[in-house]
C-alpha cells in the first residue's frame, strides 16, 4: 500500500513540476511584455494623489502612516479605476482613464485644500452650506499650502505621460470588465472585517475602534486615516446623497409632531429670568468632583463659592458605559442625553442641527463662545462636535503648545498658560467659556499619574525654598517615600482642581471681570473610576442610581448667601435653567429637561435603566417603587411622564428633528 502511496505522490510531484515549470515561463514572458510595465506606471498617478494627501494630512496623527488597511482601499480603487478604463479598447478606454483621474485629481485639490484652511477633510455635507462659505472659496484657493500645488503639478505631468503611453485592446474585453468588478466587490466586502468587531454596546472608547469609526463614518478626520482618499470619498458621498435613510417608525415620528406641532409660541418669565442678563458666564465642568469632596479642607476656594450660589442640593449626572464625561457635555450644551433606547454614542451625533444648543443662542446675543481642555480635539471627536454645537473654537493645551511632560495633566495649566491666560481673560467682548477640568482623573495613587506629579512638584518646591545648608541636610537624610492611600490621593488632586479655580477667580479679578461674569460649577460625573468602592459607602448611598448624586451651583458675586434648591435636576436641567437667568430668548419646550428654577417645575431625574427618582420617590429599572404608600395612579403618571421624556429625548436625535423643524419654518 506504502508503495502504490509512493507511486501516485511521485506521479503528482512531476505533474507539480510541470505545472511550475510552465507557469514560471509564462510569468517571464508576461514580465518581458513592455505593456505591463505601462500598465503599472498607469496606476502611479492615482497612488501619488492618495500618497500625498496622506502626507499633507498627517497632522490628523489618529493612526499609523503604515496601516495597511487604508492602503488595502486605495489599491483595489486603483485597480478598479485603470482595470476598467483597459476592458475598452482605443480612445474609449483613454477617455475613461482620463475621466476618472479628473474625478481623482478634484478630489485631491478639494480634500487638500479644505484641510490647510480647516484642518478636517472636506465632508460632502458641506455642500449644504455652499452658499454660505462661498465667499471664502477665492481665498481658500490662495492660501493654501504651496506644496499641494507643486505636488498637483508634478501629478499632472506623469498623468499626461501614462494617457500618451496607455495601453489599448482592439476591441472590448467584458470578461476583464466582469473580473475587475467581481474582485473589487469581494474585496471591498472583506477589507472592513480587519478593522476587528465594532462595540456591540456603548464603551467609553467606542470613539477609537476603528470598525465603529467606519460604518458610522461621521468623524472626517478618523474616517479619513482609517480608508485613505478614494473609500473616504466615495463612502462619504453615498452616505450624504444616496444612502437610503432607515426606515421611520411612523408612529414616532407622530410621536413628535404632536410634541412640536402643539407648542404654544407664549413668552418664557419666571421670578428669575433675567437675574443674570449681560454679564459673561463661564461653564466649570469638574471632573470626578464628588459632593464629598466640596468640603472647606480639600476644596475651600469652591466651598466658599457655593456658599454664596445658587445650590442644587439634589442635582445627578447622567453615567452610563459610553463615555460620561462626554455625556455631561453633550447634555449642557444641547439640553439632550445620550440615547436610552438604541445604541449611539453622544459623540456621534456632530451631524446633526442643534440650532438651540447653548452656544448657537449666546452667539445670536453677541458673545464669544469658546471651549477649553487639556486634551486634543481629537479626543471624544470635540473638535468637530464643538463646531457642530456652534462654538468659536475648542482649545486645547496639547494644540497651543508643545509639553514636554504630562504638566498639562495639572489644571493649573489651563489658567498659567500663557495663552490660556488672554483666551480666558483677554477679551474684548462678552462672553462664554466652557472649561473641562481633569486633574481630579484616575489613577489615583502616589506611585504614577496625577497624584504623583503634584506631589513631586510639591517636594521640589519645598527644597528650593531650603537654605543651603538646610538643603545639605536633607540630601544626607535617607528618603522615606510615605504611602498616601487613594482617598488621600482623590483629595489631593481635587485640591488641585480647586487651586485651578482660585487661579480662576484671580484672574477675573485682575481683568475686572469678577463682578460681570457668573459661573456654572457642576460635576461631570460621580468618582466611579475609584478602585475601593467602600470610600464612596462612607460618603454617599451606593445601593441603587441614586449613587449618581454630584454638586451644581451657580455664583454670581453679587450674591451675599446661598440658595438652595432642593428639587431633583440633572444635566438636562442645566441648559434651559441658565437660558432664563441670562434672558436669551429661546423656547422651553425645545429641551428634555425644564428650568429648575421655574415654581412649577416638580423635579425629576431618570437613568439608562428607566429608574427615577423625584425626591420622595424612587423607582428602579423593574418598577419596584422605594415607597410601598405612594398612590398608585401618581406612580403611573411619573412612570408615563419618564417614558414620555425618554421618547422625546431619543427621538429627537434619532431623526435630526430640528433640522426638520428648521425646514418646516422657513
């Protein structure tokens, strides 16, 4: 049997041989062929146009030169554009060649150009407001970088070369055209699933994963990075023209008519509106600041302020896994919370019209609206979200200057950066900071993070302040490291926090701005990052939502003592509450949360699970309801009034809603 095995293997083996043999001197006469050396160089123009975007693009910085999934894109593009162009034969096939290099070759000026002037990939969006940035589309073309045109140039000659020497058949080829466009489809099928598995559910970096990035393809910039110029381009078009929009549930879309449709155009007044009108406003989001921390030994700068503020004593952060920091933001600048009801990151929402944000109604008053933050725009997408909001600029540390440590970790930074400094304090008209702290960020330990940073500084401060021979001394001292535990590292980074607000509040003070600016303080989230849960037990109730408990106020320095308002709000409160106090005009019901402010606001909170809670009575994700006396008929009216807030919440981002309103009014 061994032997017969033999044979037959023998027999394969020389039939192998053959096979090679054969293919290796077809191969040589294949690569002899001058045609497939013009074939080749045919390609190189639109390589060179996808290169040379990459290059001038690469202040993007969200993923390798090197990745080999956008290349996958651009090569099979590439093929598909020069693999058809040759399926005909003689001037058809040079006509074609030539048009889509045409395509190509606007489409590379276009991206290019927009991105000197804007840093962000032109979106075919954008077309949408052609009207509007006309005007700048002369200056755009001046402006740019000089290279993209030498580049361009340089493109163009090699193209004219390859049309001259371009190879043609004598008549058409339907089975290379069915080829190509069999294999570019596979292809453009498979290429996607080596980006990994997207988020199933909401993940605070969802942001990152490059599967997410491409099927929702709403960040330019990443989307960009991740498929290169030609799937970026065509993708992006197909989903802003021609991508069929998922099918409307007609009932919630009667849903919202009846909401909209029904509201009346009354005035707005309350006992405070107007309590604030004309002066400045800074937003103060504290990260992971607790209600436990606020205490006149770890935070005295923002204890003393919320004692003379506006206090809401019973005031809850929306969490949830997708990102709370970004929820907080979200929420105080469009008055909407990250959908309950499908999966969608706040942060993914940039395309849609929030007409009403906060920002968009200060700017209509004439002031200046800006946000700043330690980390790049990049992040969370803010620099693209914060547009999209209406903001003037979002400004990072990382952007307007180059650390070379992690010193921007430290949110004193955002007030001694020079810089930071005349953005805060320097204006020349009214206006709007948001300012996102993050000291108060894990890891809390003196062994790596902020903790150590400040502690360090702290000792090296202290030394420098030593005579020399005190200094002498204490070089010949052993060093004893103290262990700090990671309570006392919460506290001494929030005290961080809390000196970056009296830089603040000196800052104000040497610009003659402390007495017409208010200022917004409240909590993105509560300190879920903390490792041992029992800290948090000691401070505050950990059993159910409730947990999710954190400080707001508002201080204006002509206020002498505190205010507080004990009704449940949460962030969707924060908005519409200071719209009134500042006197802007705007509609109340366009929001998910009401003016907290207002006698006739009754308070409510809800959570990602549909628990609530209304200061008397909570009811968790079950409907199990904390208080077994309370009238039944009031219980279901509460749940019917969540359910409700939830809905409108939703679907209003679900389908753009105000940019149908928008259209429906004008």
């Amino acid at each position: 049997m061994l032997f017969i095995y033999a044979i037959i293997w023998c027999g394969d083996f020389m039939a192998f041989k053959k096979f090679f043999k054969d293919f290796w001197e077809l191969f040589l006469k294949f690569i002899k062929n001058k045609n497939v050396y013009l074939i080749i160089l045919s390609i190189v123009p639109f390589i060179s146009l996808d290169l040379f975007t990459k290059i001038f693009t690469k202040k993007i910085d969200f993923v390798e030169f090197n990745m080999l999934e956008p290349w996958f894109f651009t090569s099979i593009w590439c093929l598909l554009f020069v693999g058809l162009a040759l399926s005909f034969k003689n001037k058809i096939a040079k006509f074609i060649y030539v048009v889509f290099f045409v395509i190509a070759f606007s489409l590379f000026l276009v991206h290019n150009i927009y991105f000197s002037m804007t840093d962000e990939i032109f979106d075919f969006h954008l077309l949408e407001l052609a009207g509007e940035g006309s005007s700048y589309f002369i200056d755009a073309i001046k402006n740019a970088n000089p290279k993209i045109y030498f580049s361009a140039i340089g493109i163009l000659i090699l193209f004219i070369f390859c049309v001259i020497k371009l190879p043609t058949l004598n008549k058409n080829n339907y089975y290379l055209m069915l080829g190509i466009t069999i294999s570019f489809i596979a292809l453009h099928f498979f290429i996607p699933t080596l980006y990994g598995k997207a988020n199933t559910s909401l993940s605070w970096n969802s942001w990152y994963n490059h599967r997410n990035i491409y099927i929702n393809f709403n960040d330019s910039n990443k989307s960009f990075s991740i498929t290169g110029m030609y799937e970026y381009s065509f993708r992006n078009f197909y989903i802003t023209f021609l991508a069929k929009e998922k099918t409307e549930d007609e009932t919630q879309k009667e849903f919202l008519e009846n909401i909209f449709s029904n509201i009346e155009e009354t005035e707005y007044k309350t006992d405070y509106t107007g309590m604030f009108e004309g002066k400045n406003v800074i937003f103060l989001q504290l990260e992971g600041i607790d209600n436990w921390l606020v205490t006149k030994e770890t935070m005295p700068t923002l204890y003393n302020l919320m004692k003379k503020s506006i206090n809401f004593t019973n005031h809850y952060s929306y969490y949830n896994g997708g990102g709370s920091t970004f929820n907080s933001e979200f929420a105080v600048n469009t008055g909407y919370l990250t959908p309950i009801t499908y999966t969608r990151n706040a942060y993914t929402f940039n395309k849609n019209t929030f007409t009403y944000s906060m920002a968009n109604l200060f700017k209509k008053e004439g002031y200046s609206v800006n946000a700043f933050h330690m980390n790049s725009g990049e992040y969370y997408s803010r620099s693209i979200n914060y547009k999209s909001w209406g903001f003037d600029h979002y400004y990072s540390l990382q952007d307007v200057k180059d650390y070379t440590d992690n010193s921007y970790y430290l949110d004193r930074e955002l007030a001694l950066n020079e810089t930071f400094y005349d953005l805060l304090f320097k204006q020349e008209e009214k206006f709007v900071n948001y300012i996102i702290t993050y000291s108060n960020h894990m890891p809390f330990s003196s062994e790596k993070g902020v903790c150590k940073q400040i502690l360090d500084l702290k000792e090296k401060e202290a030394y420098e302040a030593l005579s020399d021979e005190e200094k002498l001394e204490k070089d010949k001292e052993i060093k004893e490291e103290k262990v700090y535990t990671e309570e006392e590292c919460i506290r001494i980074q929030a005290g961080e926090t809390d000196y970056f607000i009296s830089l603040l509040l000196k800052g104000l003070e040497e610009n003659g701005l402390l007495n017409d600016t208010v200022i917004v303080a409240y909590a993105d989230h509560y300190l879920y990052t903390i490792s041992d849960k029992t800290i948090l037990e000691q401070y505050k109730n950990t059993s159910n939502n409730l947990i999710n408990q954190t400080p707001f106020f508002i201080w204006s320095n002509d206020m002498k003592k505190q205010k507080k308002i004990t009704k449940v709000t949460s962030q969707v409160n924060i908005l519409p509450t200071i719209l009134n106090l500042m006197g802007l005009e705007y509609h109340k019901d366009y929001y998910t949360g009401e003016d907290a402010l207002n006698k006739d606001y009754e308070g409510i909170a809800f959570f990602s699970d549909y628990s609530w809670y209304d200061g008397k009575i909570y009811v968790d994700g079950n409907g199990v309801t904390s208080n077994s006396k309370v009238d039944e008929e009031v219980l279901n009216q509460k749940n019917e009034y969540v359910d409700y807030l939830i809905k409108k919440n939703d679907w209003v981002l679900k389908y753009d809603y105000f940019k149908y309103i928008n259209k429906k009014t004008n």
